[in-house]
C-alpha cells in the first residue's frame, strides 16, 4: 500500500489499520522477547543493542517478564533493560 492509496482511505479505516498495525507490532515484540527469554540465564554473557552501552559487556543478574536486570563488566552500574534489547553472546 502506498501513499496514495492511504491518501484515499477515509479515517475510520485509517484508524482501524492503525490499530490493526499496532497490534501486530506488539505480537511480533512480544514473540521476540520471549525467543530472547528461553535463550537467556542468569550468568550469562551478553551485549545491549543500545548507544548508552555499546561495545560492553554486560551479565545477566535477574530475569524479569519483560526486561532483565544486567551488570557491566568492568565497570558500574547495573540496568534495567528490556528484553527485546539484548544480544547473547556465545
């Protein structure tokens, strides 16, 4: 579908794919999440796909239902970061 088409829709209908879009978007993290959930342990080794921690390493210290709580390794701080973010590493 391209601009124009969508330029003809009315805004009910726009609306309505909007939602629909929505919805599957949400469907498709959340699938994402938990692939990303049954890989994960608490131990394990893994990178944030994020500029704030690029390049560093980082170890899962808890898992949650939608995000998991991770520590950098040498270095500070622990984070709070969703699921969806992380990268494990072999």
């Amino acid at each position: 579908m391209n601009y124009s088409e969508l330029k003809n829709l009315s805004l009910e209908e726009l609306r309505e794919l909007n939602s629909k879009v929505v919805e599957v978007i949400k469907i498709k993290k959340s699938e994402l999440a938990w692939d990303i959930k049954n890989e994960l342990y608490i131990g394990a080794n893994v990178s944030v796909n994020h500029p704030k921690l690029s390049g560093k390493q980082c170890r899962v210290t808890k898992i949650n239902r939608t995000k998991a709580l991770i520590e950098v390794l040498n270095g500070y701080g622990s984070y709070n970061v969703p699921l969806s973010m992380l990268t494990l590493n072999s």
